[in-house]
C-alpha cells in the first residue's frame, strides 16, 4: 500500500453516538480546538492548507507491486 495523502476527520467524534447531537452544544468544535492545541501540526495540509478539523488518519492505496498484483478481501497486509 501507498499513501496517498492526510485524511481530515470528520465531526464524528465531536458527536453522541446514541443522537447525533453534537457533545458540546456552545461550541460545537470544542474537541478540535483541544486536539489542535495537542497536535498543531495535524491541522495544515500543504495541499488543502488549515482545516478546521485534524489529519488523523491516512488515505492508503494499491499500487500494484509485490507478491500478486491483486488486493482481494481476505489478504493479510503487513504494515
């Protein structure tokens, strides 16, 4: 697998599961600003620039090499 860039996060988490109201209702963001301050750098994205909301995960592709050039659900991938 290749990365292909940041993956920005949704306001999921900012969210009661059982709801989906959002946990804080003055500020609706209000764990995004605690992670930014935590984690400044998974806020900016040289392609997208600042988000509102954290890079906290990877977008990851195929690409082909390796044993097989097949990736079927089942396969062990070792990362």
């Amino acid at each position: 697998l290749g990365k292909i860039k940041e993956c920005p996060r949704c306001t999921v988490p900012c969210r009661d599961e059982a709801t989906g109201q959002f946990l804080f209702l003055r500020d609706k963001l209000k764990l995004w600003k605690v992670l930014k301050a935590a984690f400044p750098l998974k806020f900016s994205d040289p392609e997208w620039g600042v988000w509102a909301g954290a890079f906290f995960g990877l977008y990851m592709g195929h690409n082909g090499k390796g044993t097989g050039t097949v990736l079927r659900v089942g396969d062990t991938v070792h990362v």
